[in-house]
C-alpha cells in the first residue's frame, strides 16, 4: 500500500503532521509547562504556579523582579529597603527584624524571600505560620537569571520572565563587546565599608561581577567572604581603581591613601550601589557602571 | 519565714502576671480586646476559628510565653548564682553560662547539626553546662569553690568563648552570621507553641527541684561551715544548683538567645523588697523575672513595631543604670 | 558516759605540712574547757574536727563513746553546736531567721520551723539576751549583740556541748566578759559543756575549768589555769617573758609583761 507513487505523498502527509504534532508554538509550550504546575524553591519547597494577588517581598531585590514582571498591582507588602523602584500605599516590613503580626495581618498568598535578605529562622517561622514561602538565592550570574525564571513560572508571568532574562544576557553580550581585550586587567579595589575598610573576597558575586566588568578584583584569591585589609595590604596590591561606598568621599582619607596608583590618577569613583550591590534586574547595568568607571580611569599620574 | 511569708507575695505577682499576660495578648499591630481573644484562642480548639486565631495562636501566645519563661529561667539562675557566690553581682553571664550557651548554639549552626526541635536548645545547654563546669573546676581548690576564685574563672571562660564564637561567626557565610548576630540581642518572636511545650517542662523540673532545695542552699548561703557542720552536704548542692543555674541559662538562651541583666536585676530587686532568704528570693525572683521581661516584651512591641528593637537592648538600658548602682552601694 | 569526747592520737596536715602531731585527750561533760596557744598550733583544727567537719589523717575522735567517722553528721549535728570564726551574713538578714537557722538539723523541706521550734528558737535568744532583737538585721546590730546572736543560733539546736572558735576575738572588753559569763551560765544552768579556743589568755583563764595548751601541733599543758599556767610554760611557748600575778577575786592567773 504504501509503495505507489499516491502513498508516497500520503506517508510524506502523515510524516509531515506528524511531526507538526512534536512541534509546538512556544506559547502553547508555555501554556503546557504551567498548568497546576509546581514549582521548587531553594529549600525544596514546592508551591503550585498560580495567579498570586497579596504578595509580599522580605528583600529589595525581590521587589524590583515584581516590578519587572509586571506584579506591581499585585504587592501587599515590600521589604522596608525597596527604594529604586516608586512604591505607594504598600505596608513596609523589615525583614530582618521582622515583626510577623504585620505580616500575617497582610494575608499574604505569597512570600518571596533570598538568602541574603532574610535570616534562616525567619524563613522557618514563616512557614510555621502557614504562608507560602519562596525562597530563593542569587549566587552569581546564573542564581540571578533562575530566580527571574522560577518567579515567572510561580506567577504565571514567564512570558515576562524569559523577556526581562533576554534582555539581560542581552546587555551582557553588548557589554562583554565594549571590554578591552587588553591584559594584565586593571586592579581593582571595592570598598564596601570604610571604617575598618572591608573588601569582597574571592568566592563572592560582587568579585564575578568585577570580573565581568573587565577588572580584577585585588582580593581574588582570599577565600573569605569579606576582606578586612591593612591600610599597607592596600597600598601593597596597588588597587589601580577605587569604588567607594555611598556616603563615603574621598576627603575622609588620609594621606597614606595618596601612594596608590588610583589615588594618583584620580581614578576613585562611587557607583548605584542599588544597582551593583543587588543581585537581580539591574546587576547588569551595574557591571555596565563597573565597566564604564573602570574603562575611563585615568592612565597618567595626576599629582 | 513562714509559709504565708512566702504565699503573699507570690500570689500578689501571680496576679499581676496573670493581668499583665490578658494585655500582652490584646495588644501588637491591632489591638483585640479580650473577649476576642478569647473566643480566637477558644476557636482553635473547637474548630471555629476567627480572623484572629492564627494570629493569636501562632504569634502572640507563643511569644507571651517565651517571655514568662526566659524571664522566670534567667532570674531564677541569677537568684542562684547570687546566692552560691553570695555577691549581689552574681549573673548568668558572668559565670560563662551564656558564653557557653551561644557557643554551643553557634556551633551546633556551623556543624549544620541543628536538625530537630531539641538540637539547638540540646546544644546551648550542652554549651553552657560544659561553661559552668570548667569555671566550676577552675575556681575549685582543696575541696571547696571559692567565691573570688569562681568570679574570676567566670570572667575568663566567658571572654575566652565570647572570642570562640566571635571567630566561627568570622569565618562562616554570611547568613548565618547575620541570622546570629541579630539573635544575639535576644529574639522573642522566633518559637512555635510546640517548641515551648518541649522546653516547658524541663523548666518546671528545675525551678520545682530548685525550690526544694532552697531551704538547704540557704543555710548554705549563710556560711559553708556552718552547713556542713549542721549536716547539710554542701559541695553536692553546690554543684546540684550551679548545674541547675546553668540549665536555667541554656534554656533561655535557646528560646530567645541572649538577654543580659535580667538575671542580675530581678534578684537584686526581689532582694531589696523581701528580704535576702534563699527560699523567698528564688521563687519570688523566677516569677518577678517573668513579669519583667514580659513589660519588657510588650515595651518593645509598642514602641518599634515596624523594626522590632531587640528585647536585650530594653533590659541593658535598664540594667546598666542599676548595675551601676549596685556598684556604688557596694563600694560603701 | 562521763566523757563527752575521747580523741586518740590525731595527726593532722594541710597541704603536707603537719597540723597536730598525735594529740590525745578526753573532755568530761559540763565543764569550760579552751584550747590556747600561739598562732598556726591547730586549735581550730582541734575544733573543726570535733564538730566533725574534717576528717583526721590518723586517729580516732570518740563522741559520747561512738566514733566519729561512722556518726552521720545530721546526727552528730542535734547534739553539738559549732560556731565557727566568721559568720557574719553578706547580705542583710534578719535575727529570728538566723538563729532559726540552728534548727536546721531536726528540720524539713524548707525548713521554715512549726510553733514548737520557733518557741525554742525565742528561749535561745532569752538565754543569750538578744530577743529583743528579732526583728531586726542582723548585719545593723553592734558586733557584740551579734555574737550573741550567733551563740543563739547554735544554742537552737538545743546541744550538749558547745564548740565555738575564738567567739571573743572581735569583741571589746566589756563584750569579752559578757560573753564568757554568759558561756558559764549556759554550763551552770543548763549543764551544757562548752569548748573554746581563745586567743586571749589572759580573759579565757578567768572563767575557763580546763587550760589546753597546744604548741607547733601538741599539747604542752592541760589542767586547771592556776596549776597548768607558770613561767617557764609561756616562755617556752610564747617566747618572750612575763610573769603571773593572781585575780583577787577569782583566784585566777592573769598573765602581765615583765618590763
């Protein structure tokens, strides 16, 4: 039957839907991924995809993922340190001295909380009280984008998700192209604090995302977190770049300071630390900041 | 000293407790009057809940409760070391109980062998037994423990673990020591119904044991040769209520981390009002010292509702202007 | 049983330095006996031990005929009342509760004392004449009213005998006296026998039945004030010279300097 020349066009028919059966659109891939779905946190925590309405974030950067995922409407409750984006008439919670009346007072449907932001026993007694908890952790470059990606999933936003992901590695990819490809890589100091001075080791985001920016951070191979240098540790690794924290400016220093290369040539910037210091949404435009300071430091030695 | 000599003033306590515990309940971030929280509370059980019922129950209960006991635990460990050392500045901390407590509690987090309910509370009793041991050693000599001697190994046990802890906390990830950190200032909030009820009874036990024994330590109070030669077996219950003090600490410790001066305070003051005997100044002191902290608590709920104070900061802004003081009344 | 305490050859040592070096003697009921003699010859380890607090390195210490090591100590407690050196409470205190404190060996539980005690503790406190202070703290009394405050709480425990360590040491005169006439009243009236150790000689000699004198660990004399006490005894031990003139009244040695 299926040898003449009219079966042969039947079987290429049947062929040919056959495979249009295996190939989908990506919204109808979409729309099978999420129905009922569910989805695990950090912990392993399953909650089921849905169309969240009382949401509440316990950490900045969470707030700004709602945003870009176009939740805003649907937030109850932002962690009291959620500045960049503009928030109105949204009950403030700490959540770090969290005072969970408030909280269970709110109703929330959904919980979002990182492991930066929020404290292990906080995270504990939120689900002892019943709340939908979604915890999540930005550790590195790939953390940040599963974050945005498993969001997305939970609040049947992905589309959204896997748009704001795109232009992200997007960016990245712009970025990488600006980069000069020239070696050694400029040192790099980022100050975290001042008073003792404080610096982000080697096995630490911020130290990746210097990398990423075309820099070496100075403190590469210490294997601690943070860094508490000597002032001669300091002026011994030469730190062709300064990054200030907020607030901090360059006349609190002293003179000792004057004998590092990015002192002599002025290369001492201050970057959106909302930007570079949270892990989410805009950690690309702040390796853009990094980069961008770091590529107009100055060569030559200004007195 | 007669019963009623005892029975009057607890029960005048007991009242206010119970009267100052009904407001606890009403009030936070909405203030429920109480018939509401009754018939919240009463919901749970019989299966009408109100809108208030998990509130009350998961929140407000377990938290009254944690300050009644952590209150009734540190006091009842000051009146004790106050007495065995027969100094009015005998406290938890000073004796290395806590030190003790929050290291075993650190480590225990850093080892990750924090798994069950008890693990935690398990290891800064551990933590804080293993303290008053080595200070308890450290301070004896021929036979006996000497007072100088047992403040001064206290000091040196307590800055000796203090450091300890200091330095696992600078080497481990961030989150936990930030989720340390702040527990070290005393966190009320952070304990399930169930999680007291597993620590509740072992209290009872000891502040029950403690009261038994307080007619004995109190002879011994008042000197350890004439307990001995009245046939009081001084050394056995010196060690019996040093290891009570430190049980009372390391449960404290373990429900609400690190509270300082009410174990130094309360006695002090229970002192002043009804007299110095051991067996009125224990009980009186474990039941003032829940009354204390719970004001403290509720202090704190009132005044920082949004960033929470932690309770410890309220009871050193107390306890460091009374200290003081005791300092000068003990100079004269 | 005519003797009170029987001890056998007891030596002793702190800290591997020798304390008593077999000292052996009986002390008969109802009379004053105190235990003189220069500082660090053992006369409160003398004591200590009778009260049964310490144990001797060898030795043995016979109370009303029983051994000592094998009487529990609660037991040796209702009949014998010590008073140690310091005594004094750190914090207040008051009197009644203190002296009800001697009771402790027939109490229970927390010890609080039924009516029966609290009568007993009251005679104590009439016999020693501070009853009148019973209501009051006992750190805010005059040290001499103390000490009779103390001597009723030992008193509470209604003893046979009385051990009580250089009761006089912080008194001034008129107290020292006041003590020791109570202390022979208490062995006159209530037939109670009374051991002291004294520092002060001269005082302890006037109203003391018995002179032990302990030296470097051994008795170099016992008896009788006027027989036990001459010259040659206090230069040997004592070390400087003095000389005996007699208490007209009393009859007794009162030892002065020679110039």
């Amino acid at each position: 039957m299926f040898n003449t020349p009219f079966s042969r066009k039947r079987k290429l028919f049947f062929l040919i839907i056959i495979f249009l059966s295996y190939c989908r659109s990506p919204y109808t891939i979409l729309k099978a991924e999420n129905p009922g779905k569910t989805i695990k946190d950090i912990q392993g925590f399953a909650l089921t995809a849905g169309n969240y309405k009382r949401i509440v974030t316990l950490s900045p950067n969470m707030t700004e993922i709602c945003f870009a995922l176009g939740l805003k409407n649907r937030l109850v409750g932002v962690s009291v340190s959620s500045d960049y984006v503009g928030i109105k008439n949204v009950e403030r919670i700490d959540g770090w001295n969290i005072n969970y009346e408030t909280i269970l007072l709110l109703k929330p449907d959904l919980v979002l909380t990182t492991s930066a932001g929020n404290p292990p026993q906080v995270i504990e007694r939120l689900r002892e009280l019943g709340l939908n908890v979604f915890h999540t952790e930005q550790a590195g470059l790939d953390g940040i984008f599963e974050t945005i990606e498993k969001i997305g999933m939970l609040t049947k936003t992905s589309g959204k998700a896997y748009a704001v992901v795109a232009s992200m590695k997007n960016e990245l990819e712009l970025l990488k192209k600006t980069l000069p490809t020239r070696k050694p890589k400029p040192r790099v100091l980022y100050l975290l604090w001042t008073n003792p001075p404080m610096a982000p080791g080697g096995d630490t985001f911020l130290s990746e995302m210097i990398t990423f920016a075309g820099g070496q951070n100075i403190f590469e191979s210490s294997n601690v977190r943070i860094v508490k240098p000597s002032i001669e540790k300091i002026i011994e690794l030469d730190p062709e770049v300064i990054f200030l924290p907020q607030g901090v400016n360059f006349s609190d220093f002293d003179e000792r300071w004057t004998v590092i290369s990015a002192v002599k040539t002025r290369s001492v910037f201050h970057v959106n630390e909302d930007f570079v210091l949270r892990p989410g949404i805009n950690t690309i435009k702040g390796i853009g900041e990094l980069a961008g300071r770091i590529r107009s430091r100055g060569k030559k030695d200004k007195g | 000293m007669t019963p009623k000599g005892i029975i009057k003033p607890a029960a005048l306590i007991i009242l206010a407790l119970a009267t100052l515990s009904i407001l606890s309940l009403c009030i936070g971030t909405v203030f429920i009057p109480p018939d509401k929280v009754a018939a919240a509370i009463a919901g749970k059980i019989t299966g009408l809940e109100t809108e208030f019922s998990t509130l009350l129950i998961s929140i407000r209960l377990p938290r009254l409760l944690t300050a009644l006991f952590v209150g009734a635990a540190l006091a009842g460990a000051g009146s004790i070391f106050q007495g065995l050392i027969r100094n009015p500045l005998g406290d938890p901390y000073l004796i290395g109980v806590s030190s003790g407590a929050a290291l075993g509690m650190i480590s225990a987090q850093s080892l990750s062998l924090a798994g069950t309910i008890a693990g935690l509370p398990l290891a800064a009793i551990v933590g804080g037994t293993a303290a008053v041991i080595v200070v308890y050693l450290l301070s004896k000599s021929g036979g006996k423990v000497h007072t100088t001697r047992l403040i001064l190994a206290g000091i040196v046990v307590s800055s000796f673990l203090s450091a300890s802890a200091m330095f696992i906390l600078s080497r481990s990830d961030s989150t936990t020591v930030q989720g340390i950190t702040f527990w070290m200032m005393g966190d009320m909030g952070n304990n399930s119904i169930s999680e007291i009820l597993v620590l509740a009874p072992l209290l009872f036990i000891v502040i029950a044991v403690v009261f038994l024994l307080s007619g004995k330590i109190n002879v011994i109070m008042l000197g350890d040769d004439l307990a001995a030669q009245m046939g009081i077996p001084v050394e056995s219950i010196k060690i019996s209520s040093l290891i009570a003090a430190s049980l009372l600490t390391g449960l404290a410790v373990a429900a609400a981390g690190v509270i300082g001066f009410i174990g130094l305070i309360v006695p002090n003051l229970a002192r002043y009002i009804w007299g110095s005997d051991f067996r009125l100044n224990f009980i009186l002191s474990t039941l003032a010292g829940a009354l204390l902290l719970l004001i403290a608590d509720m202090i704190v709920r009132v005044v920082s509702p949004v960033s929470e104070i932690p309770v410890g900061v309220i009871t050193a802004l107390i306890g460091a202007p009374f200290f003081i003081n005791l300092l000068i009344k003990a100079r004269d | 049983m005519k003797n009170m305490y029987q001890l056998h050859n007891i030596r002793m040592s702190y800290n591997g330095t020798p304390v008593l070096k077999g000292v052996s003697l009986r002390v008969g009921k109802g009379a004053m006996l105190s235990f003189v003699g220069p500082n660090g010859a053992g006369k409160s380890t003398i004591l200590k031990l009778m009260a049964g607090l310490i144990k001797p390195d060898s030795g043995k210490i016979l109370f009303s005929g029983k051994d000592i090591a094998h009487l529990p100590s609660k037991e040796l407690a209702r009949k014998v009342g010590y008073l140690p050196q310091v005594n004094q409470p750190v914090f207040p205190y008051n009197c009644f509760d203190y002296v009800m404190i001697g009771r402790t060996p027939f109490l229970k539980g927390l010890m609080l004392g039924g009516d029966s005690d609290r009568e007993i503790v009251r005679k104590a406190m009439e016999e020693t004449d501070c009853i009148r202070f019973s209501d009051k703290d006992i750190n805010k009394i005059s040290v001499g009213e103390r000490q009779c405050v103390f001597i009723a709480r030992a008193l509470a425990a209604e003893p046979d005998v009385l051990l009580l360590d250089e009761p006089a040491a912080a008194l001034d005169l008129e107290h020292s006296v006041s003590l020791y006439r109570l202390l022979a009243r208490l062995m006159d009236r209530k037939g109670i026998t009374i051991v002291v150790v004294s520092h002060h000689l001269n005082i302890t000699s006037q109203f003391a039945d018995r002179i032990v004198m302990l030296d470097d660990g051994e008795i170099v004399a016992d008896g009788a004030p006027e027989k036990v006490l001459n010259e040659d005894l206090l230069v040997k031990v004592y070390g400087s010279s003095f000389q005996l003139i007699t208490n007209p009244e009393m009859k007794r040695p009162i030892i002065v300097p020679r110039k």
